[in-house]
C-alpha cells in the first residue's frame, strides 16, 4: 500500500453523484475518503466540497467534470483522473460543426420540455457500442426542478465553448487519462487535443468501450494507480 489519499469526484453533464457508485467500496477497503460533487441537476441537490486536512489530495473528472469542478480544487489536487474527458469538446473546423449543431438540438429539446426523450437517445449514445442498460441511473430517473434545467442549459454552453483544460489545472500533479476508444461521444480529434495538451500523463485506452466507461477492472485499475505514486 501507498500512500493515503482522499478523493473528490465531479460527474459530467446530465448525471449526477451515483456515477462514483462504484468507486466506493474500493476506496473504503483503503480507507480513503470519497466527496461527491453534484451538480444539483435532479434529485440530487447541488453539492460542494473541500479538501480534508489528512491524505494526499486526487480528483476523479469525469467528462465535463474537468470544466465544472471549482477551480480552488483543482489547483489544489496532486493528482488527476481524466475519464473519457476533454479540454476543448467541439474540435475546430469542419470536424467541429456536427457537434455544434447537435448540442443545438439538444438545447431546443431541453427548452420544449423533451426531457425523457432526450436523455433516453444521449444515454444510448453514452454506453455504445455496449447496452444503455448496463449504465448507471441518471438524472432521468426522478424530477428536474427549473434550477436543474437551466443549469444543464448553461452546462451545455460551456460544451460548446470550452476550449481546453481550465486555467487552475495543476501543472504538477500526476494525471491519468482513461480514454474509451469506443466513444461516440467525444470526438477522435479532442481526445488527441487532450493528449497533447498533458503530454506527461499517464493513458489507459480501452478498445472497444463507449463513454459510459462500462468497463470491469476500471475503478481498481484508477485506485491502484493512485495507491501506486510515490
């Protein structure tokens, strides 16, 4: 066994504080506290956090998790989990503009009310090519209050608009990037920005699985590498 760590865990849009589900038992038989931040998009209420004063600090980011998670923790963080996330989501050029007009259509579809359908086809997307019904619930499962709304509305601009990491990432800290080779959600040219853009990080690429990161073995493989840092 390594060190001690404490973990905070920022979800991605249109999900919530169940996504570190599984990471909770393998924290616990190390004895390493997990926060869960939460956006506060349906039935969970918006949740923040802080760092402990004991244990190595590391955050869990998972897709847009790397955007939404309060800058005073990421500058603080020792260590980084990058799960099927990005800098920048919607890449330049004529690559860029499908993603441009679908987060469009996404956002009318959140304005005329069309909740269900709409998570119903992005949670399919999220877990192919393997089946929705592997996933986790989502925020799909119980209501979302106006405050929840607008907040995936806005979120849904900072996909649009994001163009790399935050300012606050911390250049010092150790990062693993876990990329879903499968991914139909981000594209294959800001997964290769994101490589770029951390050239000294640590890649796990796992063939033949989607966003939903639906992979067996996947939170002992990011904890054990924690427990691994000198």
């Amino acid at each position: 066994m390594g060190s001690s760590w404490q973990l905070i865990g920022m979800h991605g849009w249109g999900s919530d504080q169940r996504n570190w589900d599984a990471f909770e038992p393998h924290c616990q038989q190390r004895g390493w506290p997990l926060q869960r931040l939460d956006r506060g998009y349906g039935r969970y209420p918006e949740q923040s956090a802080s760092w402990l004063p004991q244990g190595r600090r590391a955050l869990l980011l998972s897709s847009l998790g790397s955007q939404l998670v309060p800058s005073d923790l990421l500058q603080q963080a020792e260590a980084v989990v990058l799960l099927a996330s990005f800098g920048r989501f919607v890449p330049a050029g004529a690559a860029g503009r499908p993603l441009q007009q679908a987060l469009r259509l996404m956002d009318q579809r959140l304005d005329a009310g069309d909740l269900l359908g709409l998570f119903a086809d992005f949670r399919i997307k999220v877990a192919e090519p393997q089946a929705v019904e592997h996933l986790p619930p989502g925020i799909e499962d119980g209501p979302i209050s106006t405050e929840g709304l607008q907040r995936l509305r806005q979120d849904l601009e900072l996909l649009r608009c994001c163009q790399g990491l935050p300012g606050a990432f911390p250049e010092q800290a150790a990062v693993l990037i876990v990329e879903a080779m499968a991914d139909t959600i981000i594209h294959p040219n800001s997964r290769a920005a994101l490589r770029q853009e951390l050239p000294q990080a640590e890649l796990v690429e796992l063939a033949g699985v989607g966003h939903g990161l639906l992979s067996p073995g996947l939170c002992e493989q990011v904890v054990g590498w924690l427990d691994a840092l000198p």
